[in-house]
C-alpha cells in the first residue's frame, strides 16, 4: 500500500510540473475593418521581417514575439473591447522613436519611477495597444 501511495504521488507530482504551464502560444484576435490596411500597419508596427502567415481569406497572423501571435480578422461588425493589447520594449524612447519615423505615434510615455515606463495609443481601427518598458 506504501509502495502504491508513493507512485502514486510521484505521478501527482509529474502531472503538476508538466501542466504548470498548459500552453504552448497565445494568440491574440484582433478586429479590423480593413485586413489589407491592417496587414500593412501591423507589419510597419512590427518590424518588415515579421513572420507572417495567412490561414485563409480575411485572417492574417503575425508573429510578435516567441509563443505570441496577433491574429488580425476582417469584419463589419465591430466589438467593443476594453482590452489593451501591450508590448514589452528594451528602450522606451528608442521603440517610440523608431515608429515615429514610420507615422506610429504610440502616444506619450508616463514613467512611475522604479516601476515602469508606458504609453498607450490605438491601431487604425480603434483597438486600445501600448508599450512598456520595465526599469
């Protein structure tokens, strides 16, 4: 019975450790009117050498960083969200700066000393987005 109980917490136990993290990606739906219009600002905003993958007519999915995907969809029907769609940056100033030169103004950068650093803006099509900078 001893012998049962402990492989049997050792199975609880290796059960534990694989499902503590259940996922493999995230994949992040945003609506859009405009799929090509879309497409072509996401992809400024991401960077040209984004990955980039078109499931099928009106779904284009871009690969903003490892395990994370935005998933733009066309529709006519918007939703309303409150949701923010953020972005980890190494330099706030530098991130803000280089989208600036490519028309994205991603709003003005409020520092909470020792905290972070973040802005907040919108994508072309009203969906709330932001970058962060961690100290």
């Amino acid at each position: 019975m001893r012998k049962l109980f402990s492989t049997t917490a050792m199975l609880f136990s290796l059960v534990g450790t694989a499902s503590a993290e259940p996922f493999q990606e995230v994949t992040i739906g945003i609506p859009v009117s405009s799929i090509a219009e879309a497409e072509a600002w996401y992809t400024s905003f991401l960077g040209s050498n984004v990955e980039t993958i078109k499931p099928f007519p009106g779904v284009v999915e871009l690969k903003a960083s490892k395990g994370v995907w935005i998933q733009l969809f066309e529709t006519e029907d918007k939703q309303q969200s409150q949701t923010i769609v953020r972005f980890l940056v190494d330099d706030m100033a530098e991130a803000q700066d280089g989208r600036s030169k490519l028309g994205i103004d991603t709003g003005t950068a409020i520092e909470v000393p020792g905290v972070v650093t973040f802005s907040e803006f919108a994508d072309p099509f009203g969906n709330a987005l932001g970058l962060y900078d961690l100290p």
